[in-house]
C-alpha cells in the first residue's frame, strides 16, 4: 500500500516538477557552475526524470484515444526523427571504407606512419589514430541506425506464434513488447550509461549511488571538467568518450521508438487490417527481386 501511495504522489508531483524545471532553466543549465552541472547529472537519471516522463506518456495516450490524429503526429515525427538520424548516420559507412582505403595505401604502398592534411586544419595524426577512429564510425551506424532500422523493419525476428495468431493480437504483442522489453530494457541501458558517460567527463567521480545533497552540497565545491583523452595505444584514438555520448544517444532514440511503436500497434488495431503501415516511410529499393527477398 505504501509502495501505491508513493507511486501516486510521485505521478502527481511528476507536474509540478516538469514546470519548476521549465520555470528554472539556470539551476540545472549553467554549466560553469558546479552545482548546476550536479543537479543535471543527478535528475538526468533520477526517479523524477522516469515519472515526468511517464506523466506524459499517459497524459498523452488519453488525449489520443479520444483524438487518434494526435497520436499520428507523434507516430509520424517520432518515426522520421528514427528515419532521418539513420539514413545520415548510415554515411558513417562509406566513411569508414573510404578511410580504411587510404590508411592501406599510405600504410602499405607508400610506407608512411602519418597522414597529413593541408590548408593548416591540423589534422596530422599517426596512422594508428585513424585507425581506431573506424571504431567510432562503427558505433556511429550502431547507435545511430538501430531505431532506423526498426522502422524500417530490418531487425532479425524471432516468431515462436506471431504468424500463427490474429491481426487484432499481434498487435496486442507488439503493444506488450514495447512498453514490458523495449523501454525497461532501454532505462536500463541508460542509467549505466548515463553515469558511464559523466565519470568520463568531471571530477570527482559520480555514481548512481550518490544522493542529490551529496552532489550539490559536497562534490560541487570540487568540480572541474576533465574531458576523457586517453587511447588504448600512445598514438590511437584519443575521443573515447564519444562513444559513451553515443550510448546515451542510443538509449533516448530506443526509448522514443517504442512509444511511437506503441502508439503505432494501438492505432493500427483500432482502425483495422486496411491501416496497417499508414504513414510509414521505408525504404525502396527500386529492384523489384530484392523488395521480394
């Protein structure tokens, strides 16, 4: 009973917390300030940031089941937020071979340990170093593309009932598996990495572990920036913290999926089999034998 209780008033405190927040942008915005920059790590991972968050989920979905054009909205500009940051991110790609190409003929044909550009931009590096850089293009595409690549279908599938079942619980199970694996499975991921991120980034060290006064009161007053610089090798990548940047990334683009995945199965069954991919914008191919595999 205690437990419900709690659940209630953080819901219905979840409102006023939202509008303090929006009313106080410099407590939690000023980032030469210490105690600003706690406050931030503090709720950018916090109880109050989830039920912010899911006052309004629930705000939202019962505004759209009484006008289901709402939820096309958010269905459509969730999905081409996923379409857009994939297809741009899917560049990562050619980047990586076409860095890879250049790295072998100054490696190998001409027996160079360096690459140097001109025109003064300072970009001379140690060929290892842009090397390990590949890494960071890799999880560029991963990060990046994974919620491109749900909308788009293209994830690998595991169907133990799903071709078996009705339209009407298939859409039942996609409702289910978005807001009971998706979402937990992506908070998850982001209360590691958000805390993962930013002890790669200040000092002192923070954890999950450290209670709000413990973090403006104490650790504020010895606050410094210290940006993570090292590389696994003396002349390599030296950017590492980036790909915690990008886990974080990751995480809020999954999360904002799922909803729209949600929102998406609840309107396609409501409305019925002739509604099923509305407003999707996928791919084509323009090769009639690959749309077919």
């Amino acid at each position: 009973m205690d437990w419900f209780i709690w659940f209630l008033q953080s819901l219905v405190l979840a409102f006023y917390n939202f509008g303090y927040v929006v009313t106080h942008p410099m407590q939690w915005l000023d980032w030469s300030n210490g105690k600003s920059v706690m406050r931030f790590i503090y709720y950018g991972a916090s109880a109050e940031l989830f039920f912010v968050c899911l006052a309004g989920f629930l705000l939202l979905t019962c505004v759209g089941m009484l006008r289901n054009s709402i939820l096309w909205v958010v269905v459509r500009s969730l999905e081409w937020i996923a379409n857009t940051v994939g297809r741009m991110a899917a560049w990562a790609g050619l980047l990586m071979v076409l860095q890879q190409i250049v790295i072998v003929f100054v490696q190998r044909i001409f027996l160079e340990a360096q690459i140097t550009f001109g025109l003064g931009v300072g970009l001379d590096k140690d060929i290892s170093w842009y090397a390990e850089e590949l890494k960071f293009y890799n999880a560029i595409i991963v990060c990046l593309c994974a919620a491109y690549t749900f909308v788009q279908g293209g994830h690998v599938r595991v169907d133990l009932v799903y071709a078996a079942v009705s339209y009407r619980t298939k859409k039942l199970i996609d409702m289910f598996g978005s807001l009971f694996f998706m979402i937990p499975a992506a908070i998850l991921t982001w209360m590691y990495a958000w805390f993962f991120l930013w002890r790669h980034l200040i000092t002192p060290k923070v954890s999950a572990s450290d209670s709000l006064q413990r973090l403006v009161d104490g650790k504020s007053r010895a606050f410094k920036w210290n940006v993570e610089t090292i590389g696994f090798s003396p002349n390599g990548f030296n950017a590492y913290f980036l790909f915690k940047v990008l886990l974080v990334v990751f995480c809020a683009m999954i999360i904002l999926q799922a909803v729209a995945f949600f929102y998406r199965s609840y309107l396609e069954m409501k409305e019925g089999q002739a509604s099923e991919g509305k407003y999707l914008d996928k791919d084509v191919l323009g090769d009639e034998q690959a749309l077919v595999v």
